[in-house]
C-alpha cells in the first residue's frame, strides 16, 4: 500500500488487484473471504461500484489494513472524477465558444464524437483555413466576425477548390458578364449562371448560412487567378439572386479582395440591410455596380419619376420588357428605393432557389458535401 498518490487518478479497485497478485488469491477467493457474490467484487475492482462502508470495513479485515485507507482511497478518486468532470465541462464550454457545433456536426461538416480528444481534433482541422483578414459588410462596424460566420466560410473555401472554373482574366469575365445579362428575363435561365461564371473565371457555389449569420454572399480569391463567388440563397426570390449576384460579381470586376481579404456580405438585403451611406466605399463600388449592372440606372430614374407614386403592375412589366429584365428585378430595385411596400405585386417576385441549386455546387437545403474534399 506505498502508492496512495495513485488514487488521485485510479479507483480502489487497482489497489485491490495489487493485494490480490501480492497474496496469488483471485477475485472469487476474495468474494468467498468476504461473503459476497464474485458480481460485487467484480465491479468494484473494475470501478463500477463504489466502496461502501461495511465494504470498506471487510476489505480492512480481509488484508489487515485500516478502514479509513479504503474510504479515503475511495472518496480521494471520486473528488479527482468530479475535478475531471469539471475539466471536460470547461473544455466543452471553449470548444462550443469556437464554432456552432451542433449546426456544424448536422450539417456534416465535422464528424460527431463523445471522446472530447476526437470532437477538439475534427473542430480545429476544421477551422484551420486561411482566412486572414475578413472584410465585413454589416450593421454594427464594430463587430467582429462569429465562431458561425467563420465556420460558414471556412467551408465555403473547403469546397470551393473542388469546383472547375477557367483561369480568370478581366476579358473573360467581361464576356461572362455580357452573357449573365442575357439570363435576366427567364427564371429557368438560371440554371446557366454556374456555368458561364466558370467560363468567364469564377468559381460560384451555393452554401446555406447557418442559424443567425444573417449572410448574403461572399467574394474571396483563392489565388489571383480564382475569384470565388458564395450565395446562401436565404431569401428565395429572383430579385435576391440577381441583386446578390451582381453585388458579388461587381466585388470580383474591381477585384476587391484579391490581396487576401475576404469579402463577407452580411445583411446585404432585406429589412435590416445597411443603408447605402454606412457603407465602405468599396460595398458602395459593389453596390453601384450591382444596380448599374441589372437595370440602366439613367432609365430607372427616368421610370421613377415619371410614374411616381402610381406603379401599378402593367406598367412595371412594361418596363421590365423594355429593359430585357424580368418583372421581379424591376420590382426590386422599386422595394429596394422605398418607392413600393413589401407587399406591392409579390407575386412576381418567383422562387429560383430550386433551380439555381440544380447546376451550381450546393451545401444545404437538403444537400450535403463530403467532409473529405
């Protein structure tokens, strides 16, 4: 009994096979010593079962030692279970500080484990991306990015190198501009937008946001000859897409970003969006060219004047046709300027959400991408 320092990490029962191996007796002669079934013995070597007084006070007898050693060896492992319990809770609590675990591990970016060694491991391999210095459009200038934000991005560039695109130079993308606009009318035309941004140089998938990002899209480069454009598609209408699109598409003409910043687009659209004047002047850049890029902004002025406040349904389609635009666009950028309410002819705004995600690489709304990429 010359190693009481060892019941700080070894239940009793360890202390109980050294007397055992010391006298050559096995677990049922001393379950016969004792007067117990060889099951009680059993569990408590194995630690299963704690040492109780009277069990404490047999083994005393049974190996001429005091009482007293058996329930301080026992309640001496039992102060170093509940010191390692309170470890794992605080390990847990870091760990969940980091990054979304549960979104994460249902989502099946990361693995799910009980051994907290496993589940650190998966978290921080999994975050082990080079996002070095993300640029924000936001609400609050001040804030910093979250542990979803990142998770969110970081598989955005996990993924983004299995796509193909061409090696990107400022006149192809050019081209693919020119032929993005040809897509504006038909919302089936969506189905193209993967494809001609790979040959105009850019990489574009979708990824679903998690819970509380509140993300839009991204521009990031993986080198300087691949852009990446990312979209969440977290409203479902033809009028996000294309504004959405266009913003990202006008981060990548200016090439913000190239010099490793990554462009994460948060509140872009919708009711908490930034207004125009809080921006940096780089979303300013991407926004004017969104905008410029969808609609003639000299033509859109000129519809808004002429037919302020009264513009009823015809006379938006009417101008969509004459801009080569889909009705859905015009009514956007109509919200968008406060020149409308929300619930003005919603019926043209028309989901395209399902067949975006028919052609571009897509994580989320019931897809999963492997955790091996």
């Amino acid at each position: 009994m010359n190693n009481k320092a060892m019941a700080q990490a070894f239940p009793p029962g360890e202390f109980i096979k050294e007397e055992l191996e010391a006298r050559g007796w096995t677990q049922s002669d001393l379950a016969n010593i004792m007067g117990r079934q060889d099951s009680v013995v059993s569990a408590i070597i194995n630690g299963k079962r704690s040492v109780s007084q009277p069990i404490a006070s047999e083994l005393a007898s049974a190996f001429g030692t005091t009482v007293e050693l058996w329930m301080n060896l026992q309640a001496s492992y039992d102060l170093y279970e509940r010191g390692e319990q309170k470890e794992d809770v605080s390990r847990r609590a870091k760990l969940f500080a980091m990054a979304p675990i549960n979104d994460m591990i249902r989502r099946g970016w990361i693995r799910a484990s009980d051994d907290l060694d496993t589940l650190e491991k998966e978290v921080t391999e999994f975050l082990n991306e080079p996002i070095s210095s993300v640029s924000f459009h936001k609400s609050n200038p001040h804030d910093e990015i979250t542990p979803a934000q990142k998770a969110w991005l970081c598989q955005a560039r996990k993924i983004a190198r299995g796509v193909q695109a061409a090696k990107f130079s400022q006149s192809l993308f050019a081209k693919a501009l020119q032929t993005l606009k040809r897509l504006f009318v038909n919302p089936e035309d969506v189905t193209h937008v993967a494809r001609v941004l790979a040959e105009g140089g850019v990489r574009f998938l979708i990824i679903e946001s998690l819970p509380q990002t509140k993300i839009d899209g991204a521009c990031f480069w993986l080198d300087k000859f691949s852009p990446v454009i990312v979209m969440t598609m977290r409203y479902d209408r033809i009028d996000n897409f294309w504004y959405v699109l266009s913003h990202e598409c006008g981060h990548v003409k200016h090439e913000h970003g190239i010099d490793g910043s990554d462009i994460l687009d948060i509140n872009l659209v919708g009711d908490e969006r930034v207004p125009f004047n809080a921006k940096s002047e780089r979303e300013k850049v991407a926004d004017r060219f969104a905008e410029e890029f969808l609609i003639k902004q000299s033509e859109m002025e000129d519809f808004v004047n002429r037919l302020r406040p009264a513009f009823s349904k015809q006379r938006i389609r009417g101008f969509a046709l004459k801009m080569n635009v889909h009705p859905g666009i015009v009514l956007g950028q109509l919200q968008f300027r406060e020149e409308v309410g929300y619930f003005h002819s919603r019926e043209m705004l028309v989901k395209v959400r399902d067949l975006v995600t028919r052609t571009a690489l897509t994580d989320g709304f019931g897809r999963m991408i492997s955790m091996n990429i």
